[in-house]
C-alpha cells in the first residue's frame, strides 16, 4: 500500500490532536506492514484542516459538563469519517518494565497491562475526523477535526466502605503534564467520575444493601425548622426548572440534614 506523502497541520492548538495524529501516523510508518494500514492514500497530498476548526472545536468536558456534552459526543462519532483516541496518564511504564525490541506481543501486552493496573488515566481526548466535500478532483482532501477533552478522575464514592482507588504516579509523566498546561486542579475537583465494570456489580449490590431503613418521619414544628424546610424546598424548585447542573444547600448540622432527608 501506499504510505502517508505528507501531513500538513496549521494552527495546532495544544490539545489531543497533535497526539491522536502522532500515534497515529507512528502506527503507518511502524515496522510491522501489517500496522501500516491506519491511513492510505494516493500521490495527492493529505490535509488535516487544523485552521478552520482552531481551537474553539476542542471541547473540554468535565464532570460538570458531562451530560449536556454526551450528545454532541456520539453525534460527532456517528459522523465522522475515522476517530482517534488519546490518553493522558500518571505513568506509563512500571519499573523496571520497559519496551525491548525483541518483544514478542504476549511480551508487549503483559508490560501494557500492568501500567494499565496501576497507573490511572486523567485524560480522554477523541478527535473525530470528518472528511469534507472537494470543490474538484484535483483538490487534495480536507478534514475537519472536532475534539474532546475529558478529565477523568476516580472519585471516592460517598458512603462506600471499600478504600478509595490507589494509582501509582511517574514524577517524569506529572512533570511532562504540567509543563503542557495541564489543570491538575480542575482534574482532581471536576474530573469525572467512574467505576471499573468489574466492580459495578458489587457497588450497586452493596448501595442496596446499606439503605436507610424506612421510619417514621420527624413532625417539624419549630418556626425556624418550618422556615428552614420551605427555603429548602424553594430552592428545589428553582434548581428543577433551572439549567443549573448541581445545586449546593450550604452548610446544615445533622438535625437539618435529617428533615431535608426525609423530604419526599
């Protein structure tokens, strides 16, 4: 086959794009023949339209922004001529395993495991490639790129007994992410949250299984408590015909909390 004449990328803001197209166009010119099938084309030059999309088709997606982006995710992926995925991680080697050249790929898979066990991933970048009609035959293809970023965090989950997750971390792999602008931040107090499909099962099992008991509900009678649970059901309603994605009632003692709780 053909391999991959030239790749030109104009105005590459810093996002998964240069990374998806790395690994991409690294896979092509590997030294297996058979990983050389990713991209092909004719003599004509191929263009990544990195200009026309800039850096207001990178969409970065946070726990926050989650659900309202999913959409735009899977219309993006239905519609795209190929997709590539990027990960951003707090490792990638586990030491002293390192790549050799003789690996054979039982040797490649059980090195790619094991820092898959123990370091986490913070970053999801899917850049989803649209090939974009020609004016004429001799016009060498154009696509449009759309991305999105996702921080993704393991977030303890309120309530569960089990230890929180526990990952490894690279001093060298922090470093290279901080020196490309990543938010450790915004990855550690917005990241999404996730559980691995071995434990799903298991949680959902043990969240039954810790329900609070039905009881008789406590008769509010006290002016203040009376005034206390009206604000409370006000900003309820509020938040329910809004847009706003969370709410956040302030700070209660543990009487408040109780009758907020019962509320049906």
């Amino acid at each position: 086959p053909t391999s991959v004449q030239s790749v030109s990328t104009v105005g590459c803001h810093q996002s998964c794009i240069s990374g998806c197209m790395r690994r991409l166009f690294a896979q092509s010119s590997g030294r297996h023949s058979r990983c050389r099938t990713v991209l092909r084309t004719s003599s004509r030059r191929l263009s990544i339209m990195a200009a026309a999309v800039g850096p207001q088709e990178m969409t970065d997606v946070t726990r926050s922004s989650f659900q309202a982006t999913m959409p735009h995710i899977k219309e993006a992926l239905n519609n795209c001529s190929f997709f590539a995925i990027d990960c951003e991680m707090t490792g990638l080697f586990v030491e002293p395993s390192r790549e050799g050249f003789l690996d054979d790929p039982q040797d490649r898979y059980n090195r790619v495991r094991e820092a898959a066990a123990n370091f986490v991933v913070t970053q999801l970048g899917i850049s989803c490639f649209r090939l974009m009609p020609s004016v004429s035959a001799d016009e060498a293809p154009v696509y449009e790129a759309t991305t999105f970023n996702a921080y993704v965090f393991p977030v303890p989950i309120a309530g569960d007994t089990a230890p929180s997750r526990r990952f490894l971390s690279d001093a060298g792999s922090l470093h290279f992410l901080a020196g490309c602008g990543f938010d450790f931040n915004k990855w550690v107090n917005h990241g999404i949250g996730y559980v691995p499909a071995r434990e799903l099962e298991s949680k959902l099992k043990q969240a039954a299984q810790t329900a609070p008991e039905t009881r008789n509900p406590v008769a509010v009678e006290k002016p203040e408590d009376i005034a206390f649970v009206a604000d409370v059901r006000k900003q309820l309603g509020e938040w329910l015909s809004g847009s706003e994605p969370s709410l956040m009632l302030g700070k209660q003692n543990a009487y408040q909390r109780m009758l907020v709780y019962q509320e049906p």
